[in-house]
C-alpha cells in the first residue's frame, strides 16, 4: 500500500512538469501561427488529419466516413497528386467526446504536421476541433451537422462546412411534410443542440405555412425506452411527429413509435433519416418514415458524379455502397485536395482562397461555399424509406423531393453575424 | 399541462408497468447472483445483449420465436456455467472487488467478440408475427407485446418465487446463501450449488434480452445502459431479495413513466433521485438485510 502511494506521488510530480512544459509549449506555438506556417515544409507527403469517433454509438458512420475519405485519397494520388506529392490520411478516433477531439486534434497539428484537417461527426465535437483549428491557423473542413459553426462566434476564415446544417435540411423536410401530411406538429427532441437546432430548422420552415407547434418533448440524449413518451404524443394527435435525434436514438424511437401504432394516423419524420440507422432498424420499422439526407446512392440513376463515386466505393469494398454520412467523408477531403491543385501551393491562405472559388461535383451535383461562412451550398434529398420494391439489400429508401441548391433556404449571412 | 386526462395518466401507468417489467427481469437475475454469491455481475448486461443477438440469430434459423425463448436462456445460461466454473470460482474466499472486475472486463470481451461477429451497426429485429400491432385496453391503445412482456415477467417471476420458496432444491439454495460451511458439514456439494445459481441467473439475463430485441435497437452496446438501469433497481429492491427487485423494478418504471408526461427532462434523473431518497432512508434497501455486504 505505501509503495503505491509513493510511487503515485511521485508520478504526480512529472505529471505536473510535463503539463506545465506541454502548455508553455502550446501557449508559445498559440501567439506564433505565422511562424509556425512557414516552418512547415513545403514539400513531401500531403497531410489530412481526420478525427471521427470510431468508438461509440456512431461508430459505424465513422467507420463508412473513413473508408469514403481513403477513396478520395486514392483517386488524387492514382492521378499523381500534386507535382508528384502524394497525400495520406491521418485518421484518430475522437471518441464523440468534445476534449478527446480537442487533444487528438491538437496532436495531428503539433507533432504530426498535417497540412489540413477534415471529419467530425456531431454538433458538439466539431466546434471543439474548430476551436483548436482556427487558433492554429490551419484549414479545417466539418463533415458533421451544425447550424453554430457557421455562426460569427465559432467561425474563421479556415473554417468550412461541407455537410448540411439542421437549418437547411429540417427546412427542405418540413416544407415537404408540413404541406404534404398536415400542419399540426409533434416534435420529440433529444436534449441538446442537435435537437434543438433541427426543432429550430422545422419552426422557421413551417412559420410561413402556418404551421401549429403541439408540443416539444425532450428527451435525454443516448435513452433506450421512449414509450413513456409515446401515450402523451397520441393524445395530442398531431398531423407530423417530428422526431429529432440521432443514431441509435433515433432507431430506438422509431421502433418503439411503430410499436404503439402511431403510424396509423401520423406522419412520422425525422430531419436526417440516416442510412445506417435504416439499415439496422429494418424495413418493417422504419417503413414510411420521411426525412432529409445529403445523399443517397440511388441518386445516381440521375447524377452521373454519384455513379462514379458508388462505383469507386463498391469495387474498394466488395459491393457496398456508401452511405450519407461516408459520402461526406470523401467530399470534405476531395474538395481540399482539388484546392491544393487549383491553388499550385499547399500554402494555406492560399488554399482558403482557392476553396472559397471552388465551383464543384463531386457526388451529389454542383456544390459552392458561400462567401460569408464558408457554408457548402448544396441540394437537400428528402426520402421515404420503403420496404416494398427493393432493388436489392441496399435500396432503403425512395427519394421523394430534392431541393436544389439555394442560398435562400440558408440562414442569411446578416443572421449569422457576419458582414456580407 | 395541456390535454391530461384520466385515460393519459392511466396509459401512462400501464407503460410504467411494461417499462417496469424489463427491469424486474433484469435486476432479479442480478439480484439473484449476488444474494446466493455475493458477486456484483458486472457483465450483467453483456449477457443479456448476448441474448438478444443470440435471439435474432436463432430466430433468423428457425423463424419461431418461441423456440428462441426456450434456446436462448439455455444458450446464455450454459455460457454462465462455462464463466463459473473457470474464471470466477478460483476467485471464491477472495476480496468482494475480484470478481467484480472480472466481470467488468468479461462484459467487455463479449461487446467486442459481438462487433467482431456481427459488426459495428446493430442488426434488425422485428415484433414476431403474432405480437405485432396495438390492442385497446379500456383507456386507450397499447401495444400487444408489451402486454405480452408484462405476463411473461409475471409467469417467470412466479415460476422462480416457486423454485426457491418450494421445492427442496430451493431450500438448499437459500441454506447455501445463509451458511454455506453448515451445508459443506451436511454433505451438500456447495460448488455446485454455487454453479447452478450462476447458470440460472446469467440464463435470466439472456432471456431478458431476447424479450428486450423487439423493444429497442439490437446494438453491441445495448447492455451499458440497462445494466446502471438493473443496478438502481437491485440497489432500491434490496441486494438479493426476489420481493425487492420486483417491487423496486415496477415503482422505477412507473416513476420514469410519470416524470416523462410532467417532466420529460428529468426521465432519466428520476430513477438516481428515486434512490438516493431511498438510501436515505432504508440504507439496505427496501427489502434487503443489513450487513449483507460485510
């Protein structure tokens, strides 16, 4: 026992140094960001740091957003990378937590040099890697949800969102479902800025339509049993149950909602109905839910990008096709990537510069980042799943309206704070 | 709150008692090891997510879920006896800390063996044919299985009250947890005794599962939340007594019920607060013998 504890103190003590050692260093490296570009070389391999939370309830979106990326990776250097630089993937997992991120991220900056960082996959997480990124000047690319990113507050100019905000794909389900299905509202919200920002996203949506909130319940984030919810919901007999949570949530709720026979007389959606999600839920349950997505490898019997991409994505992985999130995952690295060559550098203002002119089509149809916020401007698939005429294993769902890329249904530049 | 009715308060009940039900099955297995053991199962939960994706599986082979109710606990209880024999009995006599973190890190290898098999996402589980839909039961719509779960719980939980209460193999159960050095000087193999409280338990814990996979995501990770869930329980019932968990199971479910209609944030504080309000006043629980832990 008493060697423990001497042995305990001990380690105590160089923990304490080499803590105050590592934030003398940060705090160094944090007031000398120029400095600190220049000494980074200017040749040799193409680093893209990319923390994702592997472990975790999200797990399987991360791993598909890793596979995804290697494609992008792939394809640049089959195609001789950058005056023959090649580039290579640096993947962490950040284990969902905000602090976890925070330290993985700081370490692919500090000691393993990347050039870029790309990945995330939630609200929280990523403002965390953001914070990190844009006090170190280096370019950081979200792959995740969020409406606070492009915010003044959490911006910079090295921030970029290359997946949808809750604003922009609960307002395309909700302009669909609310004149579609009925103007009386429901929503079962998981407790923190995920939910809110998609409750957000379906109230401005519906304003205009004269939609009528019932109530908001909320629900503790990660809950397993949402019956207790579900009585409530029935009495109030809503048109639309909105249900907005995420991963395992949201297939747990849906199950549960499809088991008290909600269905049968309200329309249930879900602001991102996630392809994983559908996949572990089943046809039965998830049977006529509507929701948003920012894409969905059906898309490629109309754009020819998504059948090159899934085609891509199906010989690296033994006939799988990519899902939402993983699409993002090889969008977020390919658009850096093009940067670098339509820059001629992989100096970094000049690569923020060369992204802000990126016109591209990647996957999914033409995309652009807008000026103010570095938002990627982009279309917004709503879609049923199905359990009847399946093409095959993977063909879930029914893409039932698109919204073409509109900087209109973004929340404009003067709302988010900044000077456009 | 606006649109509260009578029939809303009482479907409200009526979900408490289904939600309750889950727990009762969960926490009388834990409950039940720890009062004929004293081992705190922290792989609890394990067994039971094994359970239900042993479930699935058999149920995609045979396409009959009652067999499946039949072959799990019997799947997952031999799974026990095998943990039993060779990773906790040569820890018996030793520090209460032991084979709680055994059992802690057992918990893990069989989510990550689960991964390995079956992968990352979870796996799809549907109601069976025959329990699908919803009935009306006086004050509103409520769905058939989980009326079925609430009958099935009663029946098991009757058929084990009977087993130990009843018959002269229960008896010898209850003398092994009492003094098991006195059984040892009558004759009575206790290991074995010992072994078959394990099976029992862990068998429990499976079939809880396979009850638990038409009810909510069949994932690797399904078994972390239940098993703080079961813990409350057992802890409020009373570690080790049958009565306690029961009790305990169906009161934490109606409280999680009613604080989702008034106060839907709260859900899930309420069951903490239901037990830190008990502990202060009854320390062993409601049922539970003091000093059980000494």
């Amino acid at each position: 026992m008493t060697s423990t504890r001497i042995s305990k103190r001990r380690g105590g003590i160089s923990r304490r140094e080499v803590l105050a050692a590592g934030a003398g260093g940060i705090a160094l490296a944090g007031f000398t960001p120029s400095l600190f570009s220049i000494a980074k070389a200017q040749t040799g391999v193409i680093k893209i740091g990319f923390p994702v939370p592997l472990t975790g309830p999200f797990g399987a979106e991360a791993n598909d957003q890793v596979k995804a990326a290697e494609i992008a990776i792939k394809e640049f250097n089959e195609a001789g990378g950058f005056q023959g630089r090649l580039a290579e993937l640096l993947v962490r997992d950040d284990k969902l937590n905000p602090g976890e991120a925070a330290t993985r991220t700081l370490e692919l900056i500090e000691k393993d040099k990347v050039n870029y960082v790309v990945g995330s996959l939630s609200a929280a997480v990523q403002l965390s890697i953001n914070n990190v990124t844009k006090e170190r000047g280096v370019i950081f690319n979200s792959i995740s949800q969020s409406d606070a990113i492009n915010e003044v507050k959490d911006w910079s100019k090295f921030t970029f969102h290359e997946a949808l905000n809750p604003h922009m794909t609960a307002g395309a389900v909700g302009r669909y479902a609310f004149s579609k299905f009925g103007k009386k509202v429901a929503y079962l919200t998981a407790d923190y800025a995920y939910g809110h920002e998609m409750v957000r996203g379906f109230e401005s949506a519906g304003k205009p339509l004269g939609v009528q909130t019932l109530a908001d319940i909320r629900h503790p984030i990660g809950a397993s049993d949402y019956s207790a919810f579900l009585p409530r919901i029935q009495s109030l007999r809503p048109d639309v149950l909105c249900i907005c949570n995420f991963g395992r949530d949201q297939v747990n709720a849906v199950k549960q909602a499809t088991e008290f026979g909600l269905k049968e007389k309200i329309k249930i959606v879900a602001p991102v109905l996630l392809y994983t999600a559908r996949v572990a839920g089943g046809p039965e349950i998830f049977e006529g839910v509507v929701g948003g997505t920012s894409y969905y490898w059906r898309l490629e019997d109309t754009v020819p990008t998504a059948k090159a991409f899934n085609d891509k994505f199906r010989a690296a992985h033994g006939g799988a096709v990519p899902s939402d999130y993983g699409a993002l995952g090889y969008a977020g690295v390919r658009s850096v990537l093009t940067a670098v060559k339509n820059a001629g550098t992989t100096d970094t203002d000049k690569v923020v510069a060369a992204m802000r002119a990126l016109k591209y089509d990647f996957y999914k149809g033409p995309q652009y980042y807008r000026d103010c916020d570095h938002q990627s401007v982009q279309s917004v698939l709503v879609i049923e799943s199905k359990s009847k005429d399946m093409k095959d294993k993977n063909d879930v769902f029914s893409i039932v309206g698109i919204e073409n890329p509109d900087e209109k249904n973004l929340r404009s530049c003067a709302d988010l704070g900044h000077k456009a | 709150m606006s649109g509260l009715t009578l029939e809303l308060l009482l479907l409200q009940v009526v979900t408490g008692v289904a939600l309750g039900s889950v727990f009762v099955l969960l926490a009388i297995g834990l409950s039940l090891i720890f009062g004929m053991l004293t081992i705190v199962n922290f792989a609890h939960g394990a067994f039971y997510m094994v359970g239900a994706y042993m479930g699935v599986f058999l149920y995609g082979l045979t396409g009959n879920f009652w067999i499946c109710l039949i072959l799990v606990p019997l799947g997952v209880g031999s799974i026990g006896l095998v943990v039993e024999r060779f990773l906790i009995r040569p820890l018996y006599g030793r520090n209460i800390d032991d084979p709680l973190l055994l059992t802690f890190g057992l918990g893990y290898v069989f989510i990550e063996t689960i991964r390995i098999l079956f992968g990352l996402n979870g796996i799809p589980f549907s109601t069976p044919a025959g329990l699908r839909g919803a009935v009306d039961i006086g004050v509103g719509y409520f769905p058939l299985y989980r009326l079925f779960l609430i009958g099935a719980t009663a029946v098991l939980v009757l058929g084990l009250w009977l087993f130990i209460e009843k018959t002269k193999f229960g008896l010898i159960i209850r003398a092994g947890a009492r003094d098991p050095e006195i059984l040892k000087v009558l004759g009575i193999d206790v290991s074995k005794i010992w072994l078959l409280v394990f099976g029992i338990g862990t068998g429990i814990a499976g079939l809880s599962g396979i009850l638990a996979a038409p009810l909510q995501a069949v994932t690797p990770e399904m078994g972390i939340p239940v098993l703080a869930e079961a813990f409350v329980v057992t802890v409020v019932g009373g570690m080790g007594s049958l009565i306690g968990a029961v009790t305990a199971g169906l009161m934490v479910g109606i409280v999680v019920a009613m604080t989702s209609l008034f106060m839907p944030e709260m859900a899930k504080v309420s069951i903490f607060l239901l037990m830190a309000l008990v502990l202060l006043v009854r320390p062993q629980g409601l049922f539970g013998r003091a000093g059980l832990m000494g």
